[in-house]
C-alpha cells in the first residue's frame, strides 16, 4: 500500500478541525496565481471540471463527509482527484511556472477549494446558456 512521504502533506493536517471555523474559499485561494477565467474554458475544459467534481460527490457519504482512512479506497479516490486538480489547473494557468511554484506548497483543501470555485463557476455558465 502506497504511503505519504515523510515531511509531506497528509490530507488530515489541511482539514479545518471541526470546533474551528472553516477557512472561506478566498481564504484558501488568495495566493493562487491567475488561471483561464472560467467563462473562457473550452468545452472539453469545462467538462474535466465537472467530471471531476462529479467524481468528488461521488466520494462523499450521506453527512457529506469523505473518508480520510488511509486503508479507505474513498481516500485513494480523492488523492486521485485533487491530482487531476492539480493538473488540469496547471495547464489552465497563466503563468505555468508561477502556479508550480504555488502548487508545491498547496494544501489538499486548497485544491478542493480550487475545484469547488471552477465546477461552481462553469455550472453556473452552463445553466445560464441552455
């Protein structure tokens, strides 16, 4: 079974813990370098965010909440998930190396803020052009 390096990241140290106010998307995101506005993607952009915020949902259970055990397949599934993020907004970025040089220090919340904004944004764009 595959395991966090070291000194990297778990997904459970970016998790707001539940007594603390979560931190807003802004937040999340305000040191995020430019990306393609949403209402600029091509269809096949549009539809890799929706695919993967569908894949997202489809993790959650009845509360809304994904497993975060590390023997879970949910918790594969999202590291999968947050991957793809992660490079879909590289090749959507303005600026490529500036958005590596954010990514590298990214949180997992980070990129699941960044798909919630995008899969948010090009729904809304896609409902009001039907």
């Amino acid at each position: 079974m595959p395991t966090i390096p070291d000194g990297a990241k778990k997904p459970q140290d970016h998790l707001a813990p539940e007594a603390e106010p979560e931190a807003t998307e802004d937040e999340l995101l305000v040191e995020l370098p430019e990306l393609t506005a949403p209402t600029k993607l091509r269809l096949r952009q549009r539809n890799k965010i929706m695919a993967m915020a569908g894949r997202l949902s489809s993790l959650t259970d009845d509360a809304g909440q994904i497993s975060l055990e590390v023997g879970d397949p949910s918790f594969v599934k999202l590291l999968d998930v947050l991957a793809d993020v992660d490079d879909f907004a590289e090749s959507i970025a303005v600026d490529a190396q500036a958005y590596v040089d954010w990514s590298h220090t990214a949180s997992y919340e980070q990129f699941g803020a960044l798909l919630t904004r995008y899969a948010s944004a090009v729904g809304e764009s896609g409902a009001s052009s039907n």
